[in-house]
C-alpha cells in the first residue's frame, strides 16, 4: 500500500493510540467469532459491540462515538452520540467512527471479508454522516487529484482511470457490491468491457482494495452505507487514494435524520479529506478470511490468533499486526 506525505503529528492522537485501537478491533473479532457460521446475525453483531465497549472503556480517552451502531432509541450501546472511554473530561476528546461487525451476514454464513472496524480522529474532524445510503466512489493512490467524481457518469469515470493508467477501459476492473440496485450500473460497465468482481457485502474491504495492487481492483463503485463509507475515507486518507461520497435518501425520515445530525446540504458531493479530515487512525482485524486480512482462528489448547492493520494519517504508517491470544490462567 502507498504512504501518504507525512503532516505535522498531532498532540491529541498520541502515537500510544495507535495500538490500543488494535485491542479495540482484536477484542470485537474475537467475539464475534464464535458465531461465525452459526447463522444468528444479531447475536454475533451484539458479542462484538459489547466486547469492542469493554475494550474503549479501558482507553484513557474522552471519546465520543460519532458513526456507530445507529441513534440512541434504536442501539443500547454504541450508538451515535455515546461516550466511550476512561478519562471522560480529562482524556483527550476524540471522535470515533465504528463498525464493530462490518459483515453481519457473512459472519453469520461463514463468508468471506467480515471485520471488526474502527476509525478515529481529534473532535470534529468525522463527518457525522447520518445511518442512510451513500453512493461511493472511489480509486487507488497515484492519480492527478480530481480524476474521479460522482459528478461523472461511471463510464467517464473509467476513461478517465484507464486514460491515466496508459491502457483501455476493457483492462480496467471494478468492484461492486453484488445487489440488485447495481443492475444498471453492472449492465453499464460491461458495455464498455470493464471486468468487474462482485462481493456479497463488507464494502469496506472493497473500497482498501483498490490501494492494494495485488487485488488487482482499480475503482470502487456502486451504493452502500454511509457510516462505512466514512470509515472507507479514514482508511484511504492514511494510505493515499481518492474517494467521493453522496448522501442517498430514501424518504423523507432520512433527510430529517441528515438535519438533526447538521447536514444541510442533502446533494453534496464529499471528497475523501470532507468525511474525515485531519489526523486520523483506521484500524481493522479481520474476523472471516479476506483479501486483506485472515480472520479469527481458534486452535488447540485455546489459543486464537488473530490479524488486524493500523494506519495513521500524519505518518502514513501501516502497521501489520498478527496476534496470538490465550485465555488468562
């Protein structure tokens, strides 16, 4: 994966955060996997969110959960707005984006790519981006600013991409989540002979493949959540790439949840650097076999072992973080 330019640090990120952000995702992973398979979907998402609250709770931060498992009426713990944290009004505020289960369905049918993810930035650097779809665009590092935009029909935008690249748009692959709405833009895409691989869900890990050379995947496409498409953002503006974001709404209680949560402008178009700005840290430990991780194996004599990443903004930093875990004696 490329680096970003390193930015001044930040005082309030403190580089011990880095890895204590891993913790949080680690314990998430490993909660949720002992559903994995078993077909219970809310019974995995309920074991992660408790273990990833228990994890933050022994963090010295004043954190505030920003994007989380929805508002407070609808989630009993890790909704939009809830402190986490052990040091609240002493620690260093931060905002938190989370996805504690990104794949319910596929831990629950033992598919492939579901994590435990997290991002976090200092106070009012995430979009509180309001529990509806987004459409999402997005392309790996290494291109001029501004080569893609939702503005773009996807044709242009694949045009422009392959015209960048030195090759035609049949060379160019797409990633798309594999789902009915998606029918016209596929039907598009193939038309211009673009390959395009399908993935049933974990648009997060769809959206990193396209910094990963070895996945092959050039552009991001196609609409999905919005919470994941800020986490998406953090994680590419660690590691370079470029994103777009459009807020979709499908009724008129959406667009007054977009209000309450301050967005006024419902058409706008949000780049990478508008959804989570500053310094910021993306962490994620897989829970099922992925393209970018291995999930969570249980091996004999109780041992687990798990694999996660960590990426920070100022320094442009991956860190590839391989875990074995014992229960205590």
């Amino acid at each position: 994966m490329s680096k970003t330019s390193a930015t001044p640090p930040s005082n309030v990120l403190d580089r011990v955060l880095v890895m204590e952000m891993v913790r949080v995702t680690e314990a998430a992973a490993v909660a949720a996997s002992a559903l994995i398979g078993r077909g219970d979907e809310k019974a995995a998402d309920a074991a992660a969110v408790e273990a990833m609250r228990k994890a933050f709770d022994e963090l010295p931060i004043d954190g505030t959960v920003v994007i989380g498992e929805g508002e407070r009426d609808e989630a009993p713990m890790l909704y939009i707005g809830e402190k986490v944290g052990g040091a609240q009004g002493t620690g260093p505020k931060i905002d938190i984006a989370l996805d504690p289960l990104e794949g319910t369905t596929i831990t629950a049918k033992a598919g492939p790519n579901a994590l435990a993810v997290l991002a976090c930035a200092e106070e009012g650097n995430l979009l509180n981006a309001p529990d509806v779809y987004m459409d999402k665009l997005a392309v790996g590092p290494g291109y001029p600013d501004g080569i893609i935009s939702l503005a773009k029909t996807p044709t242009e935008n694949v045009q422009a991409v392959a015209a960048a690249k030195g090759v035609q748009p049949n060379e160019i692959i797409v990633c798309v989540l594999d789902r009915p709405r998606h029918a016209d833009l596929i039907a598009e895409l193939r038309s211009i002979g673009c390959g395009i691989q399908l993935i049933p869900d974990g648009d997060v890990a769809g959206v990193i493949a396209v910094t990963n050379p070895d996945t092959t995947i050039d552009l991001y496409m196609g609409q999905g959540g919005a919470p994941e498409g800020v986490l998406a953002a953090a994680a590419l503006r660690c590691v370079g790439g470029q994103f777009n974001g459009r807020l979709v709404f499908r009724n008129e209680d959406e667009r007054q949840r977009a209000y309450k949560w301050g967005i006024e402008d419902l058409n706008k178009i949000y780049t990478r650097d508008e959804l989570a700005k500053g310094d910021c840290i993306f962490a994620a430990t897989g829970v099922t076999d992925g393209s970018m991780l291995d999930g969570v194996k249980r091996r004999r004599g109780g041992v687990m072992t798990t694999e996660s990443v960590v990426m920070r903004a100022s320094s442009g930093t991956v860190r590839w973080v391989k875990g074995e875990h014992r229960k205590p004696r």
